[in-house]
C-alpha cells in the first residue's frame, strides 16, 4: 500500500477545507496530514482539530502551536 503525505500552508480557509479533507480521508493510502496556519481569523484551526490533523503556525500567543502528534491515517 502506498504512503503519502498530505500538507499545505492554509489560511482562511474554513469555508473549503471540509471538501478538501473528506475525499483525502477516504482514500485508501497510508496517509500523514500535517499543514502549516498563517494566521487564519476564521475556522481553519476549529476544523483542523476537530479531524485530528496536526499543523504549525507562527502565532506567538499560542504557545501550543506545534501539535506534532502526527497520525497515520488508513
């Protein structure tokens, strides 16, 4: 079975990311998500976590940025 890695930088992009992530989700690879937040002011991060999806931003506030918990995903 093949392996792929699936990652973007993202920003503001709650409004597509749900039929981004589900049609990735069913596929029958190995996979391993992991994208990269620059400074997103809508649901990005919210749809992230709630799929479980690891991603990084530069945020200082956030202290808990790096989630690298990464999961591979069958």
């Amino acid at each position: 079975m093949a392996n792929v890695f699936v990652g973007a930088p993202v920003r503001n992009r709650a409004w597509i990311m749900e039929r981004h992530l589900q049609p990735l989700k069913q596929q029958t690879v190995n996979k391993q998500f992991f994208y990269i937040l620059n400074d997103s002011e809508d649901q990005t991060v919210q749809i992230l976590n709630d799929h479980q999806i690891p991603y990084l931003t530069d945020n200082e506030e956030n202290t808990d940025a790096v989630h690298s918990d990464l999961r591979a995903e069958s």
